[in-house]
C-alpha cells in the first residue's frame, strides 16, 4: 500500500529565510516522488520529481529535494524564500502495486511569505 | 509545447443542464486524466484514459461522463450535476500511464465550476 504524509498544514517564513515542506511517505515497492505547486485558481506545475536515480534532486526556482530511503521523506527546500513562492505545495507518490499504477497526492501544504 | 488547455476557464450551471469540459494536449502524451479539486483539498483523480480507452474510474457517479474522442482530446460531460460538485477540474496528461510510475503529468489550468 502506499500513502504520502505531508507534515504541516501550513508553513510561514519571512521573505529572503529558508523554506522547508516536509513530506514522508511509504510505499510496497520503489516509488517515484514528485512536488508540485498550485497558485490560487491555477494548475499544478511540477517543481521536481525523484525516479531512482540521484537521491538529491534539483528543480525549477530554486527549489530541491532529497530522497532518504531510511527515513522515508522526500522534503522540499529552497535556501531564500521570495514573495512570489507563497502558493500551495503537494508531494506526489507514485508506484506499481499489485492493483497496478496508483498516484497518491499528500493533503498539501500552504506556503506563506512574509515581506 | 508543454501546454494543456482546458475550456471554459469558469462555468455556471443549473442542475437541470447538460455542459461539458473540454481538455487537450499536442505533446504526444497517451494518458489524460481528470480530476476533481474541492477548496484546500488535494486533487482528486475522478478518470483516466490509457491510449483513449477508460483504465481507470474512481466510482464516479454517472452524472459525469467522460470522452477520449482522440489521442488529443478529453471530455467531461456533465448532466444533472449537484450543488457539492461545485469545484475545480483539472484535466492532466502524460506519457504513458502503463508504464508509469516515473511519469509526470502535466496539468491545465481548471475550469472553475458552479452548480447552482
């Protein structure tokens, strides 16, 4: 079975400070995992994705992400926080399992930023 | 072209009425999906079509009615929808969902959709 935990509701930081969304996960069989952001009334945009490969993945904007196997998290980090990242971020499982493919999304987690 | 677009950007409609969305891609991609987003909610999928076959349907009711009429194309019919299908629809695609553990789907914008 998979699932996919994102820890907090809601994160406030102040412009220019570190962002960290935290995000675990489990599942069966070797997963790939994804964020991706949503701007009021937009679509979701994907951010970066882990397929396997390298555990520390980079994405769009400044955002990156590391995979830890033995902790099961997948969090999201940017070193300095700018106005226009406020938006909604959700972390994406995805993985065969014995119903076929699946695709979890987590609850998501509201980002705010403060001037 | 990364683009999906999706149309109408906003719909209002009775409960009597019959309106569908409309989806499409120009990337290629042979999986499209629809999803129902209510507010502060994650995404929820609703259907998917593989190579324009229905793979899957999350026991949607039957007043929504999904149509692949092509590799580009996505419909959502609705008819005698309920006021609590008020929410976003997003319509997503890619690659190949059967292979698809590491594929990303690339989502439209929504369409906004009121059912008074």
């Amino acid at each position: 079975a998979q699932s996919v935990t994102q820890l907090d509701s809601h994160v406030s930081v102040s412009e220019g400070t570190p962002v960290l969304l935290r995000c675990n996960y489990s599942s069966s069989y070797s997963p790939s995992l994804f964020w991706y952001v949503q701007h009021p009334n937009k679509g979701l945009q994907l951010l970066l994705k882990y397929t396997s490969a390298a555990t520390l993945v980079k994405g769009i904007n400044g955002f990156e992400a590391e995979f830890k196997k033995s902790e099961t998290s997948f969090h999201l980090t940017k070193p300095s926080a700018h106005m226009s990242d406020a938006a909604e971020y959700f972390c994406v499982v995805s993985a065969l399992n014995t119903g076929g493919f699946k695709t979890i999304f987590g609850a998501g987690t509201r980002l705010f930023v403060k001037a | 072209d990364t683009e999906v677009t999706q149309t109408p950007k906003h719909l209002v409609m009775g409960m009597t009425n019959k309106k569908s969305l409309k989806c499409e891609q120009h990337m290629g991609h042979r999986a499209m999906y629809w999803y129902k987003q209510k507010a502060k909610k994650p995404p929820e999928l609703m259907f998917v079509y593989s190579y324009e076959k229905l793979s899957i349907n999350e026991s949607v009711p039957s007043r929504f009615s999904p149509e692949c009429p092509n590799s580009s194309l996505l419909n959502l019919h609705l008819h005698a929808l309920q006021p609590e299908d008020s929410a976003l629809y997003l319509c997503a695609s890619s690659q190949d969902s059967n292979s698809g553990r590491t594929d990303t789907q690339y989502f439209g914008p929504g369409t906004r959709l009121t059912v008074l």
